[in-house]
C-alpha cells in the first residue's frame, strides 16, 4: 500500500484465487508472495524489464519489512492454542 493504494484490490483477488482449494472451500497457508501468477499493474507491465523489476524489488522490500511485525503479534495471540 505504501507504493500506490491502487494496486491492493488487483492483487488481493490474484491471492485469493492462488491460495483457494476448491474442493475444501478454504484457503491454504497464511498467504505469500508468489511470481509465476504476478498481475503488475498496467502503468508498471506496459513499461521496461528494468521497471518492472524496480517495481517488484520495491514490492517484495516493502513485504518483507512488514511481514515478521504482523506474524509475530498472531503466533502471541495463539501460541497457546492446540492444533491438529
């Protein structure tokens, strides 16, 4: 979100759909970053290779620095629960 609101929606559906098991209706693992699928957004795809890889560098710094502060507050809030 700190590079451009703009991008969450598109995203967000690409990783909803990515991570969905059909046949369990539920989704798998806490989520990822995945490239195979990657759906950059317009402005970034219809520019050069070294945009388009700024533009992923920039994303997965961003992740990456957010990422272990908010995993980190829901494995305290559940450590204690069982699990199967």
């Amino acid at each position: 979100d700190e590079i451009d609101d703009s991008y969450y929606p598109t995203f967000k559906r690409a990783c909803d759909s990515y991570f969905y098991i059909p046949t369990r209706k539920e989704y798998r693992g806490i989520g990822g970053i995945f490239f195979d699928e990657l759906p950059l957004p317009a402005d970034i795809r219809s520019g050069t290779e070294e945009n388009q890889r700024e533009f992923v560098e920039a994303s997965l710094s961003k992740v990456s620095m957010g990422w272990m502060p908010s995993y980190e507050n829901i494995v305290r809030r559940h450590w204690m629960q069982e699990y199967s």
